[in-house]
C-alpha cells in the first residue's frame, strides 16, 4: 500500500506540472487573442 501511494504522489507531482503549464500557456493565448 505504502508503495502504491508513493508512486501515485511520483505520477502525481510529474502530471501536475503538466497541467499547470498547459492551463498556463491556453491561457496567455487566450490573452493574446483577446488584445488582438
């Protein structure tokens, strides 16, 4: 169990970033399309 829980924090903390960058850049190009 502990093991499990482990990687799913790995897996997690890896996506996580991944997310928030995605989220990050959909949003500065919706900016960008705004002021344009």
């Amino acid at each position: 169990m502990k093991k499990q829980t482990r990687g799913m924090t790995l897996v997690s903390n890896e996506i996580l970033p991944l997310l928030q960058g995605t989220w990050f850049s959909i949003m500065i190009l919706s900016a960008i399309k705004i002021c344009l």
